[in-house]
C-alpha cells in the first residue's frame, strides 16, 4: 500500500516543491495551509511533516493536538531556520527529525525513505533548457533542487513570480513600520521559496536583510534585486 503522508506549509511555492518531491516516491501526498485545515482531517496518515512556524499557530501546538489523536504516528519538522536551538526544541516536541530548507527532492526523498519505507524515487524525465538563465536565475541549482526536472522549475518559478509582489510589500511594509519581528517572519518564508527556484541573487539579499533588518541599504539592495526578477 502507499504511504499517506500529511505535508503542513502554508508557502505555495514550497508546498509545491515538497509535493512533488514526495509524490516521486511514490507518496500519497495530502496538503493543507494552516493548523485547523490539519486539525479537520478525519485520515490517518503514515506520517506528518509539519513547518514550524504557521499562520495560525506553530508546529510543535499542531503536533501535540494531532497526537493526541493519533499518538503513533511520526511527525517531521521542516524550516527555513536553522538555528540549533530551533532544531532542539523541535526535537524536544516530538519530532523524530528536523528539515532544513531550501533542500534538493533527492535529499528530501532520501529522509523520507527512510522513515516510511518507500521505494526509490521514479526517475523523471528531464527536458532540455534551451534558455540561457538570467544572471538572477541560478539553473543548476533549481534543477539540482527538483531533482532535474525542467517542468517543475518552470511551473515553480512563475508561481514565485505571482507570489512575489506581494512578499515584497510584506517587507517592504515591515521596514516602514519599523516591525523587525515581521520584517524577518516574511524574509524568512522568501528565502525558502528563493532557493527552491534559484532565485539566487535575491536569497543572498534576504539572507542579509534577515540578519540587518534596520539597514537601509539592503532595503534598497532588495528593492533592486526583487525589480530585477519581476522585469524578467
């Protein structure tokens, strides 16, 4: 039978990319946005794997209220943090481990094997890109990433590209308000998404802001670099 696995993340872009990671297992691959959407399901899954920080609630309360529904299942943490002392206190929650993003599907895949007992990922048939990248556009990276699958790079990346104006007023907001907690909530959920489609000048950037928040350059050097991918 195959493994049913519950996927938590409320970032499209890396709902998207772990999705289908996960589905090349083969995984049954169910996915919800928030702690109540994951709350409501009635299913018993083989396995959760839950982002630590969601929209209305975190994910060490989300697994506590699925265990005590379902005290057996494993439950895994993903982040774009990664601080040891996050990795503990996940640890100490009750997850059986903790996963570090952006990731590559293989890297992903190969956790998951491990902890469900599925099979070996189906190979995917890789396109040839004939587009030369664009210096914002790392292609190895997010064909690495997405174990080389060309199409999902695609599909992944224009997905960004319509979620991206909107990230960039969150942080852009954030700084004008003078909300560092909020500035780095949001440069925290782009930097995952960055490195899942390659945008690597603009990972390098929010990497930067995140640890400088109150620096007026790197907002400009933002302004700059999130110009640069809207343009094409």
């Amino acid at each position: 039978m195959t493994p049913r696995l519950l996927l938590v993340e409320d970032d499209a872009i890396s709902r998207g990319f772990l999705a289908a990671a996960l589905e090349a297992l083969p995984v049954q691959v169910d996915s919800v946005a928030t702690c109540a959407e994951a709350l409501a399901l009635p299913a018993r899954f083989d396995l959760w794997l839950i982002d630590a920080n969601l929209p209305d609630g975190d994910g060490a309360g989300l697994l506590r209220r699925l265990r005590a529904r379902w005290p057996d299942t494993q439950a895994v943490a993903h982040t774009a943090d990664p601080s040891p002392s996050l990795r503990e206190d996940l640890l100490r929650a009750g997850f059986v481990d903790v996963l570090v993003k952006p990731m590559t599907a293989a890297w992903l895949q190969q956790r998951m094997c491990g902890l469900l007992g599925a099979g070996p990922a189906r190979a995917d048939h890789t396109p040839d890109v004939t587009t030369p990248a664009a210096q914002d556009w790392d292609e190895d990276s997010a064909l690495k990433a997405l174990g080389g699958n060309a199409a999902h790079v695609a599909l992944l990346r224009q997905l960004f590209l319509d979620e991206l104006p909107a990230a960039r007023a969150r942080c852009l907001d954030a700084f004008d308000s003078g909300d560092d907690a909020a500035l780095r909530a949001a440069l925290h959920k782009l930097r995952a998404s960055c490195g899942f489609v390659g945008a690597s000048r603009l990972a390098d950037v929010v990497g930067r802001w995140h640890d400088a928040p109150r620096s007026p350059t790197l907002r400009e050097t933002f302004v700059l670099a999130t110009d640069a991918l809207q343009r094409g």
